[in-house]
C-alpha cells in the first residue's frame, strides 16, 4: 500500500455533505478530573474523521458518551439531527443502530463462537431488522468482507489478535450502521497486521459507504484514512486541519504528535 495515498477525494465540499454527527460543547468530569472541557466535531457523510490525543486525553470517554454508554455532564450529541442525549431508552436503542462501534480491545464475547458473536446485535436489535430465521447469510455477509468466513465456528481463543479485531469489525458491520467508530484500530498490533486493518477499513468504507470517527495514535494509520484530523489535548479541540497541514505544523504541541 502507498503509505501517501489518501482514499478520498477532497474536492466534494464538506458543506453540501449531510452532518452525521454533531458534538458541541461536550464535557465531562470525574470529580476534580476535568476530562473533557468543551470538546466540538462534526462529522460529515462519507468522512472519515481522525480523532488523535494522548493516552487518558479522554478520547475513550468522548465515544462512550456518544454510544451513550457514559452520560454526559453538558453539550449536545447529535446523531444525524437527533440529540441522543435527550432520547429515551428506546429510541437511543433505535439510534445506536446507526452506529457500529469497534470498542478498543475487541470485547467479542469469549464463550460465544463466532456465529454468536455475530449474531448478537441482530437478535437485540429485532426492531430494525424483523425475526430473523436465518441469520446465516447476514453473518456470511460481513465475515466475508472481513475475510474470515471460515472461522465461523470457531471459538474468539482460536483467533490471533488481528482476526478477533476483523471479527469486530464484522460484527460491527452487521446492522449495516452509516457511521462506524473505530477505537484504536491498530493498538496492541504488529505492523503488519496494522496495514492489513487499515487496508480493511478502506475497503469497508468503500462497500458499506460509512461515515467513520477515528481515534488513534497511530500517525500512519492517520496518514493512511484520514480526511480530516482534530487534535485533541486537555480536553478540548487544539487543532484541527488535515494531516499534511497538522503534520507540518511547527507549534511544539503538534509537531509532537506526529514524532
Ligand atoms: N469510568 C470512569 N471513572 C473514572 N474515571 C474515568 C472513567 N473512565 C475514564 N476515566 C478517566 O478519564 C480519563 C480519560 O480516559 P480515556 O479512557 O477516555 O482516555 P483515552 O484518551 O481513551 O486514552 P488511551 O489512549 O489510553 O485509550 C482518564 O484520566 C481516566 O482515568
Ligand atoms: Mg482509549
């Protein structure tokens, strides 16, 4: 893969494109641990959005809150048009649909076979798709975008670090979300295998056409999949641009996230 290369074409202007998400002025603490101080994005349809922040910057929190895994102190979440921090239950069910979230470390359940993991969020979420009789087909479908059709019956313990985060990703896929959140995609990765999830991403994006938030550390996987970066840092937006303008930025806090 051509490490320069950059999937998309940049010349569609953002503003014509549909907002898929909406965070403004999102905060959070943990008693005096002041996490996030009034953190904004937009993320816009077809984007791919690199979200880049040191260790415990809060980035995990941030896409908990957004999943409404963790709620919020203050700020607006919206997740194409609707604030999810003002639904109930159901409806924040409904929305997170929409989502598809590769949790960092890949939280496969593992006394489940593959089958099962996969078959999970489609049971629990019978609302968008009916009873369905047979899910074979929708789990053949996206262990085959991922490439892993054959480990359907395995166990997630028969599965190498890079696999069970393929596996993640395909259950991710199978609600056929708009947006995907990727947590870290290549951390606890060898090099090699980072290139292949991100050459997977890629591909993903092209056949499923989603929208995807970033968080990462990884300069090259940021290099590779980015459209767009925000740098975050004590909690708020510190810089924003694309990554040939952050990575030749001569500001000392930027330029050491790309050292
Ligand atoms: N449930 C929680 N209770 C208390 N503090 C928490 C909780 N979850 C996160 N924190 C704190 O919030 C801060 C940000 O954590 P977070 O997991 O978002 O970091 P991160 O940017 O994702 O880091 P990493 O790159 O290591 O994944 C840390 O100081 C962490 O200790
Ligand atoms: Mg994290």
């Amino acid at each position: 893969m051509n490490q320069t290369e950059n999937i998309f074409d940049t010349s569609k202007n953002m503003q014509d494109r549909k907002l898929m998400l909406e965070i403004v002025g999102l905060r959070k603490s943990f008693g005096d641990n002041h996490v996030l101080n009034g953190f904004n994005l937009e993320l816009y349809e077809g984007e791919n959005l690199v979200i880049m922040g040191k260790s415990g910057a809060g980035k995990s929190v941030m896409v908990k809150c957004l999943v409404g895994l963790m709620s919020a102190d203050s700020g607006s979440i919206k997740v194409m048009g609707k604030d999810i921090t003002k639904l109930n239950r159901a409806e924040l069910d409904d929305t997170r649909t929409e989502i598809g979230f590769l949790f960092q470390g890949n939280a496969l359940y593992d006394s489940m076979t593959i089958r099962e993991n996969l078959e999970f969020p489609l049971r629990r979420h019978k609302a968008k798709f009916g009873t369905v009789e047979d899910t074979t087909p929708l789990i053949m479908e996206a262990l085959e975008s991922v490439g892993l059709a054959h480990t359907i019956n395995l166990m997630p313990s028969e599965l190498s670090g890079g696999m069970q985060k393929r596996i993640a990703l395909a259950r991710a896929l199978i609600l056929k979300p708009k947006i995907i959140l990727y947590d870290e995609p290549t951390s606890g990765l060898d090099p090699i295998t980072s290139k292949e999830i991100i050459e997977l991403m890629r591909r993903v994006q092209k056949q499923y056409k989603t929208s995807s938030l970033i968080i990462t550390h990884d300069v090259d996987c940021a290099r590779v999949v980015s459209e767009r970066m925000i740098l975050l840092v004590d909690g708020t937006n510190y810089a924003e641009g694309t990554f040939a303008e952050l990575a030749s930025s001569n500001e000392e806090q930027i330029k050491a996230f790309f050292k």
